[in-house]
C-alpha cells in the first residue's frame, strides 16, 4: 500500500511540475511581450517578455483588451501575438488592467 501511495505522489509531483512552468511577478508597470499560451476557460495567458521571463496573467473584470484602439473579445487572443500589458501587482498576483495586442 505505501508503495502505491509513493508512485501516486512521485507522479503527481511530476504533473504538477510539468504543467505550471516557471513564472515571474514583476513590480506594476507596463511591459510588452509575446503571448506563449493562452488558457480560455481560465481567462489566462503566459507572456514572455523580452529577457525571458514568463509572467502568468488571469484577466479580471476589469481587465480592457483592445486591439488599433477598438475593445475586442478574449478569443482574439493567439499564441505568439505581441502585446503590450499594464499590470498592477497584488501580493504576488499580476492583475492585467489592459491588454494591447500590437500584431
């Protein structure tokens, strides 16, 4: 049984850890960047910035994303589209008050 309990938790570790990546909380400012991943049913993209970076961003309510000035819907979001971001850091949370995708 303990031997059963050890392979469950070496691979859920293993999940866990594969999934999530390596993301970085920055002060609140506006950075620019490529979209890495975007999560639909979560309202998340991964941005990397240009040093490598990877910021993890859950749009709020709040959040305005726009593209040549006109608001457009979360679906109009791709993987390896430029944006640019202001962010407002919480604790450790990155809020994206607006999203501008640049191409």
């Amino acid at each position: 049984m303990k031997t059963i309990l050890y392979i469950i938790a070496i691979a859920s570790f293993f999940f866990i850890t594969s999934c999530g990546g390596s993301t970085t909380v920055v002060e609140s400012g506006t950075y620019e960047g490529t979209i890495q991943k975007v999560v639909p049913s979560e309202s998340e993209i991964y941005l990397e910035l240009a040093n490598g970076d990877v910021l993890e961003l859950y749009f709020i309510e709040e959040t305005e994303l726009t593209k040549d000035g006109n608001e457009v819907e979360f679906s109009m979001l791709e993987e390896g589209q430029k944006v640019e971001v202001e962010v407002e850091k919480v604790g450790q949370r990155l809020d994206p008050l607006t999203v501008k995708i640049i191409e």
